[in-house]
C-alpha cells in the first residue's frame, strides 16, 4: 500500500477564506489540498457518469466496464479502454504506474481493492481531486482551474467542466495553453457524450468558446506571506488581510512609483485600529523588480520618520499639562547645548499656536517641549506602543523629535492606531489570535487634541475627506517620504523612497506620499469614518480662557530663569553681498528677548516687533546698517551691500 497522505502547497488565506497565495510542493508543483465539499457538486456529477458511473456501486473493480475493456483488447489485440474505475485511476496515480500494460492494470487493480476497503468513497474522490495531472506542473483539481480560469472549482461552467474532465486523460497533448485544437476537440467530445446520455442539455454547451491561457497563481501580499510561512507553520494560514483591498493597494504602490524613476519604491499599510487587524500589507512597488529593490520588504525596514513623532510628542505634552491646542509657544532661533535644530524652510514664525506649530510641522517648537519631556521618556513611550526604536548611540537625544531614530511602517502605523485609538487599542496583527490588547500611550483627552489638529492639516490637491487625520514626514536628505493617516476606524500608512536609501531629490511627504494616502482611503471605502467627539474633559477654548500657566508654553531655560543671551543676527552674515529679491532683504535674528525693535541706517523702521525676522526695504544698491534692540535694551547689528 502506497503513502496515502499528499504533499500539497502551503496556502495563505485571506479573511474570508479567500486564497491570497499559493506555494508549490518541494517537487515544484502546483498541488493543493481539495475536499469534496470544495468542489462544484455538478463537476463531480459529470465526473462521475463520464468516468465511472457506477462509482457508488463497485468495490474498485467495475465488472461491466472490466468485461468491455477485456473484450476490446481481444478484438484489437492491445488494450483500447481500460475499463478503469476512478478508484483505480487513483490507484495508478497514487503507485505513478502507466496504463499500458495488464500487469500495471493488474497492480491497479489490486491497489484499488485495498483503497475501498480502507477509504470511504468521498476519501477517494478527493485523492483524485488532489492528484489527476492537468498538464505541466499542474495536479488537481483546484490548482487547474486557478490556473486556467483564476476561479476556485466551486462554481463551473459546462465548457469549463467538460474541459477539466478530458485533460487528466492525456493532460500533456491536451494542454489548452499549448494544444488548443486539441484540448477543443476533447472537451467537445466529453460534451456530446454527456448531451447523448441526457445529463446535460444542448442548449446549455452551444456557442461556448475555448479559453486556452494559463495564467500565473496570484500572489498577494509576497512579502507578508513569505514571514508567515516562515514563522507560522502549517498547510493553511488563515490572515487578517482583505485580498480584494490587498489587490487594489498594490494596484496603487505600482502607479504611485510609476512616473518616479526606475529606482522608486513605495510600501502601504492598512489596519483596523479598533480591532488590531491588519487588512493590507505592500512591502514595494513590485515584488519581483530587482531595480526598485522589490524584495525588500519597506513595511518592516528601519528608516528615519522624520517629523511622523510630533503628534506624540505633543500628545505627551499635553498629558503632562505642559501645553493645550491653544498655547502660545516660540518659533525661534534656538541652541540646545551644542544643537541647533532649524525649520524646514529655515524661515521663524515667533509665537503662535499649539495647534498652528503641528499643523506646519514646525521643528523648533516641538523639539523645545521634547526638552521639557525628556527624550528618554519618548523613547518609553514608543516602546510601550509595542514598537522598538533604533537608536544612533547609547542614549536618545534631542533629534529624536524631528527623526533621529529608526522605526519602520509597521510600527508607525502601529503607534497611530494607539493614538487613534486610546481606549483598546490592539498590537496589529495579520493572525487573528495575535491581535492581543494594547496598553494606552496617551489619554482619551490628549489622543483626541492630536486627531483633532491633525484633521485640519490642509490636504493635497483635490483630497476631499476632512475626517480624516494625518501626518506626513520627511527624512534628512530627501530619503523617505511618510504619510500616515487615521479617521474613525481604519488607519492607513505610506513610505515612499528608494529601498537603498538613495535620497530622492525633491521628496517630500506632503507632495510624495500624502495624495497615496488619501487615494488609499478612498480605495477602502467610500466615506470615512466619523473620528470620536471630543472626551468631556476635553477644553474647548481659547487661549484668553487658558489656566495662566497653559497661554504661554515656557522653555526649559526660561523655567530655570536662564537669561536668553544678547540677540545675534543669523542673516544675512556682516559685510555679505545681498541680492534683492522682490524688492526686499530678510534678516534674521536668533536668542534675546521679543518685543524688538529694527532699525535701518538708525532710523527705526519696526518697533514693539514680536518675530525674529524682518523685511527691509533698501531704496538702492550700495551699504546698509541694520540693527536689531531686544526688550532688554541689548542690540546687535550687521553692514550689508545691497546689490
């Protein structure tokens, strides 16, 4: 007796049961575990009164068609019909015999008595699902039709039924991809022998015509499935994931890329943050492009977020009281021991908003409440997010703020759906038991500060949703480009960039990645979400109505009574040559203390001035003095030649 039991591929599930992708066995085939129950009930219907029908009545061996078989050979002088039931079939399938010869006939024979005895009938019909060659690298049933009519046998066309019935007979010269005539001929046959025997109508196989193309199996998610079967174990892994979302983002990782350069690569996610389910996961543009990189999987690599962390970094801010949406805090020039962090624009926009300081990203004013915060403290709370952060040294420093660090996407959007989500968040998974409880990182009040100054970040192009809140980011040197977005039940996050950490010149998250985000949410679902109404704690007021210690943020060296030193001024540099632009020169001033007055060739041209940069208004070419006095009565000045 034969080894009954079958290799077949692993086979990764989506959440509805749908097949995402399929492995072939350690031989190289395609063969896939197929249950009776898995199968069109017409298909075995047809089967079984073409091949064999008397299945349920004989015990391996059909005497009547042993008899004609016998009696045709005779006549002929070599076997014409074999007489083979489909227990036999299953029997030289199982031994690999040919069916030729009597002996072979005669070891079929045998085996299949053997087979009756142990299997009950539907055991043997699904051996012969799993096994009956289709040509190729193609056995069974379900693998067949996969491949030739990208659908599960569970719902067959009479054209499609007849097919698969003919090729297991001679599946090599039949090959519809290779031998289309003949692959039409011999199902054309099967299809007059079951109208002649009335079990199907001729009206019901007229005018079908013959799909001859194979395809390639689908393989969703490569880089998602590839870690599971590797970590997982088993035939079937049932995931999270959505095939029909899965395809579209891949759609869109690929058009996103596509007028981006041959080296571009991009990696989308997608997660219910209210249940921890992961629904979609691209790890690039294509899995198979050397080029872009394409087997790195971009969801798990470690890259810098850039400005991704300011909303927890506020959100912690606002859960040490230290600041509210509507606190004033600086925009100025600043020096944290030996580091000076600058905004993107290298502009300053002195005080403003709480709120207007995320929304612009500005980098000044989030790295002075990380000083107050304590980077360590961050890097806690990230880690209390589930994710693990990859430092540059032994210790954390300010640069954290504006992406100092390394995280991948995976725990980015892992941290949003916390934020997003305060109350029971869940560890992101794409198996459902490993979507376990997530602790809070930040309350009710502070999650919901964030969502609601995040929704009012201005969106790109002709984006309509405004439920929806998100955050883009970009690393140092234009090498990645973020976008990470949530509204009331899903949380969506985007990198785009190059997998060798290549910059890209002129990458940005908000023009680069922030429009997939929200094409993304489109593709999901029609409308979003509502995000949550704010908690009762929450204050909903201006900054006049602030707690005296909440209108106005205080630094740490303001808390400790430092004295800001004398001002200096940054721009343009003293006894540079400057080129008007619009008529006018910029200067810029860092450290003393606001209202400034400006002055000109000693005459004061700005006066009770609380920014720290001013337009000045040259009426020609030549020199000019411009001097600067703080509230303090301390100056600073420098000599320019206007050009």
């Amino acid at each position: 007796m034969p080894v009954l039991a079958i290799e077949t591929g692993v086979e990764m599930l989506d959440r509805r049961g749908e097949l995402l992708r399929a492995f072939q066995t350690s031989d190289d085939r395609w063969r896939l575990a197929t249950a009776v129950t898995d199968v069109d009930p017409d298909f075995l219907r047809l089967l079984i009164r073409y091949e064999d029908k008397r299945f349920y009545d004989h015990s391996g061996v059909d005497p009547v068609a042993m008899v004609r078989a016998v009696a045709q050979a005779a006549w002929n002088g070599r076997v014409i019909s074999g007489g083979s039931t489909l227990t036999m079939q299953v029997a030289r399938l199982l031994e690999e015999s040919g069916t030729g010869s009597w002996p072979g006939k005669l070891r079929q024979i045998r085996l299949a008595l053997a087979l009756e005895q142990r299997l009950s009938k539907e055991q043997i019909l699904s051996l012969y699902l799993a096994r009956a060659p289709y040509g190729g690298n193609l056995e069974g049933l379900r693998a067949a039709t996969l491949a030739y009519y990208q659908k599960e046998p569970r719902r067959l066309t009479p054209n499609q039924v007849a097919m698969m019935i003919a090729l297991p007979q001679s599946p090599e010269s039949r090959r519809p991809d290779r031998f289309p005539r003949k692959a039409l001929e011999a199902r054309d046959r099967v299809l007059a022998r079951l109208v002649s025997d009335g079990v199907l109508e001729a009206e019901d196989v007229t005018g079908q015509t013959l799909r001859a193309e194979r395809q390639d199996f689908e393989a969703l998610a490569p880089h998602l499935t590839d870690r599971l079967r590797a970590s997982e174990g088993g035939q079937v892994i049932r995931t999270t994931l959505d095939a029909g979302i899965q395809r579209k983002m891949e759609q869109l990782a690929v058009s996103a890329v596509a007028a981006g350069g041959k080296h571009l690569s991009a990696a989308i996610m997608v997660a219910d943050h209210q249940t921890g389910e992961i629904i979609a996961s691209v790890g690039s543009a294509s899995y198979a492009n050397d080029r872009r990189g394409g087997f790195v999987d971009m969801t798990h690599a470690r890259r810098s977020p850039g400005s991704t962390l300011k909303p927890l970094i506020y959100g912690m801010g606002f859960d040490q009281g230290l600041i509210h949406p509507e606190t004033l805090i600086s925009d100025r020039p600043m020096q944290f021991g030996a580091y000076a962090p600058q905004n993107f624009d290298g502009q300053f926009r002195g005080d403003l908003r709480v709120r207007e300081a995320l929304q612009m990203s500005l980098n000044l004013p989030v790295v002075s409440v990380l000083d107050r915060l304590g980077p360590a403290n961050l890097i806690a709370k990230l880690r209390q997010a589930g994710l693990s952060p990859q430092l540059a040294g032994d210790h954390a420093g300010l640069a954290t703020a504006l992406g100092g660090l390394g995280l991948s996407l995976h725990e980015l959007v892992q941290l949003y759906s916390v934020i997003a989500n305060p109350d029971s968040g869940k560890r992101l998974s794409a198996i459902y038991a490993n979507a376990l409880p997530q602790p809070a990182v930040l309350s009710r009040k502070a999650s919901w500060y964030v969502g609601d100054i995040l929704k009012g970040v201005p969106r790109p192009g002709l984006a309509a949703r405004k439920d929806v809140a998100f955050k883009t980011g970009t690393s140092y040197g234009h090498r990645d480009a973020w976008a990470i977005g949530y509204d009331g039940r899903h949380v969506i996050g985007v990198w785009m960039g190059r997998a060798d950490g290549t910059p890209v010149p002129g990458a940005f998250g908000g023009e680069l990645a922030a429009p997939i985000l929200f094409q993304a949410f489109d593709k999901i679902k029609t409308a979003s979400d509502p995000l949550p109404a704010p908690p009762s704690d929450a204050l909903l007021i201006g900054n006049a109505e602030l707690p005296q210690p909440l209108q106005r943020f205080t630094s740490r060296a303001e808390k400790s009574g430092v004295a800001r030193d004398h001002p200096k001024v940054t721009f343009p540099p003293d006894g540079s040559r400057v080129v008007r632009m619009s008529g006018v020169v910029n200067v810029q001033i860092r450290d003393g203390v606001a209202p400034f007055t400006w002055l000109q060739d000693g005459t004061p041209i700005l006066t009770n001035s609380w920014e720290r940069q001013a337009q000045l208004t040259p009426s020609g070419r030549g020199y000019f003095r411009v001097r600067v006095i703080d509230a303090h009565g301390r100056a600073a000045g420098t000599t320019i030649f206007v050009e």
